[in-house]
C-alpha cells in the first residue's frame, strides 16, 4: 500500500474520531496533534480504529512513529500492506 494511501486512511480515520478537525492544510511533517489540536484520547481513538477498521496492532512503545502523517505513513504501510494481502 503507498504512502499516499495510507495517509489518506489515517485523515479518515482522524475525520471520524475529530469530526471538528479542519483537516484542508494538514503538513505531512508537523505533529498531527499539535495542527490539529487532539488530545490523548483522540489519539488512542485513532489507534483503536486501526486496529478496528484494518486489523494492524500498534504496541504502544511505538506510538510515537504515528506522529505525524509522513512518519504515519513510513510506519504503517507495510503493517497495511500485510493487512490487506
């Protein structure tokens, strides 16, 4: 799965946790939680719908690669790549 696609699952995914989150002019190297101002329990939401919606587990000492949608997408594509084989 391309990186591309990837982040554009991980911006569904934070659309349907943080419906408020304006999500036009998210930069793929800034902290999403810092643009978009979500909270720890957004981001365990965003966490737990990967594991819902894709099946891809992400152990929490690697939580800090999801923090922005480039280090998003360098971590979860080949998670989902497997995922969806």
């Amino acid at each position: 799965m391309g990186h591309q696609q990837v982040k554009e699952i991980v911006l569904s995914i934070i659309e349907s946790v943080a419906p408020d989150a304006d999500l036009s002019n998210v930069r793929g190297d800034v902290s999403l939680r810092e643009q978009l101002d979500l909270d720890s329990m957004d981001f365990l939401d965003i966490v737990m719908e990967l594991r819902k919606r894709y099946k891809v587990e992400v152990p929490k000492e690697d939580y800090e690669q999801l923090a922005s949608l480039d280090s998003c997408a360098a971590y979860l594509s080949p998670k989902l790549a497997v995922a969806s084989a």
